[in-house]
C-alpha cells in the first residue's frame, strides 16, 4: 500500500514523495530538494567509507519536518547501493513502517515489545520491497512505553 508524503519546500508548495517510487522522485521535485537529498547521501557515504557499521539517528520534537520522509529516502538510497541497512522505526505513529508497505496493524513483534516485554530485536526485523533494506516496525502501543 503506496503512501505519499508532503514536505515543505523553499517556494512554500507541497510536493508529494512517492516512499514506493524512488526512481522517479527526480521527475516530481524540484531540483533544489532533490540535490539537498543527494548532498545528503554522498556526505553520509564519504562518513561510512571510512569505518563498517555506522549509526544515523533523525530526531527532532516538532511534528512535519520530514523525520520519516528523509529515514526512508536515505535508507532506500543506501540499499539501492547494496549497502545492509536496518531501519528502527521508534514513532509510535509508524509512519516510517507504513510507508515502508508494512501493515502494522497485523504485526506480533515491533520496537515496542523490544522496549517493554524484552523480546530478541532480531525477531522482530522483517524484509522490505527493497533489497538490502530491512525495518524494525514501530506500533500504536508504544505511546504508553513510557509510563510502563
């Protein structure tokens, strides 16, 4: 199940990105964000050369600055260079797991039974529509982890 998401851009319109058509971003975006996200890819893979395994957290309190957006367009841009990445989707509003294709609502394991019933994380990773791409799914639940 396709889902789009709409980010801001410096001429204040929307553009709505396709998280299951990649390939053609390029096509529906203006450019200026099109190379911010390529600037953003090269700068990570010149910190990645140097070291195996790196961590890149997105984190910010303020809802609508594209968290999930940029996650998933950096974690596809990595795999489609064969590159493993795991992708831990801690929003309780799963918007990175569905727009990843993930039906949430069906799920047994996610980040939340990792955080409070101390489940195994690598059970709770499921494969995504891109190869060398794989997520840890968030859920509802989560809301209530920290008062639990």
């Amino acid at each position: 199940m396709p889902t789009n998401k709409t980010i801001p851009t410096p001429a204040s319109k929307n553009v709505i990105i396709s998280s299951h058509n990649p390939q053609n971003i390029a096509k529906r975006v203006p450019f200026a964000v099109v190379e911010a996200y390529k600037t953003i890819r090269t700068n990570l893979l010149f910190l990645l050369a140097q070291n195996k395994g790196k961590v890149i957290a997105l984190s910010s309190s303020d809802a609508g600055e594209g968290k999930s957006t940029t996650s998933i367009n950096l974690a596809v841009s990595f795999a489609q260079l064969n590159k493993k990445v795991l992708l831990i989707d801690a929003d309780p509003q799963a918007n990175t797991s569905s727009g990843l294709g993930i039906e949430i609502q069906h799920l047994d394991n996610t980040v939340y039974e990792c955080l409070i019933n101390g489940i195994d994380p690598t059970t709770a990773i499921l494969p995504t529509s891109t190869d060398n791409l794989f997520l840890i799914p968030s859920h509802i639940d989560l809301v209530g982890a920290e008062i639990e």
